[in-house]
C-alpha cells in the first residue's frame, strides 16, 4: 500500500509539473468565405470554423486539430461538407531572434464518397520562418514553402512557397499582405492539367473586446482553376 501511495504521488507530482509546461489553446471564428490558397471552400458561402492545440512549451512540440464547413463540390455525387484536420510539429526561436516553425498537415474530408472519385484526403510537410523587427509598428516579415507528395484528389505533388507582412498599428488595428503560388505537378495518366497560380491577400485586422475581427481583399491568377477565387472576406474569431 505505501508503494502504491508512493508511485500514485509520484504520478501526480509529474503530471503537475508536466502540465507547469503544457498549454491548450483554441479559437473559433465565422467567416463570409473560407479560402484556401485562394480558392473558396464553400462557394463563396459563410463558414464556421474552431481548433484545439496542445503546445509542449519546453521542446516547442504542438499538436492540435482545425475543422470548418465546406461546399465546393455542391450537387455532385461525392459532395464534402466537412473539413476536419489534424497537425503536428516543432517551433522555437533562434539567438539571432529568427523564428521557425517545422510541422505536417493533415487534410480530412471524413463525408466525401471515394467510390466516385479519387480521395481528397492528403497531407502537406511545412517550414516556416519569420522575423519581427523593431520598430513602433513592429513588422514582421514571414516566409515559407509548403510541399505534398500527392495533393488533394491524388493530382500529384504540390509546391507552395509563401510571403508575407504584418504591421502592428495604434489602437489595436493591424495590416497585412500575403502571396502565395501554388504548384500541383501535371498528370498525363488523369488528364489532369494541373496548376500554377499565385494569389494574394491584404488585409486589416482589430482587437475588440477580446474579439478579432479581420476584414480583406484576395486576388488570384485566372489559373487559379475556379471561379470563385477573389473577392472580399470578413472574420470574427474568438481565442481562449
């Protein structure tokens, strides 16, 4: 019995200090649209959306999960209504004050038929960098690249290098500008065509009792490969 008392204080002492060093986090957010690499989920239709992550701050080890509403294959025979995803991955700071961020992301579409279609579901390897500067606007200068061995709907491997800018403003506004291009190699044996495209974003952003709010313009190349890639989006989130 004391061995048993002793290992079961032992249990809750490590948890405790365990648990010193963990966080969760989570947030939710409704949105007009919901644009990934420029292109709507959800027909240009509103999307709700949430996440959970467990971040291990010691090692900088994360883990977590995002999910949203879609609608981008309305109509058909394999329609997706749901988007729910799960990541993992690594980040810390070097001496010189660069961040970096090294992770994987899975993409699930737990509804889709696959009887009809090739499967949606993929995974993307990410790296991630950024820099703040000193400054009264505090910028920030981010970039990264995004790679996927085989891209949603099995269409081959995808590239994705980004960049982007972020300015802290008085009153709790912020601005920021983003581009991306998207690279999803050709397939002679699906007659795929494949894509190459960029787009961008600019936006402003606004702190309000404990609410953020972000209002902006997105653009692509007409080799986006849908229609419904530009266009203006609001968002309110909530963080906890």
């Amino acid at each position: 019995m004391k061995k048993l008392l002793a290992s079961s204080a032992a249990a809750a002492l490590l948890a405790g200090a365990t648990a010193a060093h963990a966080e969760f986090s989570g947030n939710v957010a409704l949105s007009t649209d919901y644009l990934f690499y420029g292109a709507s989920q959800t027909s240009e239709g509103w999307a709700i959306s949430g996440g959970l992550t467990y971040e291990h701050e010691p090692t900088g080890f994360y883990l977590g999960t995002w999910s949203s509403s879609i609608d981008f294959n309305g109509g058909a025979t394999d329609p997706a209504n749901i988007e729910l995803d799960g990541f993992a991955g690594i980040a810390g700071e070097f001496a010189n004050g660069l961040s970096w961020d090294l992770g994987v992301w899975y993409y699930g579409y737990p509804d889709q038929n696959e009887d009809v279609t090739g499967g949606y579901d993929y995974f993307e390897l990410y790296a991630k960098f950024s820099y703040t500067f000193a400054g009264s606007l505090e910028p920030t200068l981010g970039f990264g690249v995004n790679v996927s061995p085989e891209f949603f709907g099995e269409t081959g491997t995808s590239y994705y290098p980004n960049a982007s800018l972020k300015l802290k403003l008085p009153q709790q506004f912020g601005f920021y500008v983003s581009y991306g291009f998207l690279t999803v190699a050709r397939r002679a044996s699906m007659a795929y065509p494949g894509l190459d495209y960029g787009h961008y974003s600019v936006g402003v952003t606004k702190s309000v009792m404990g609410l953020d709010f972000d209002l902006s313009y997105n653009d692509a190349d007409n080799e986006c490969g849908r229609s419904l890639c530009r266009g203006v989006v609001f968002k309110v989130s909530k963080s906890f």
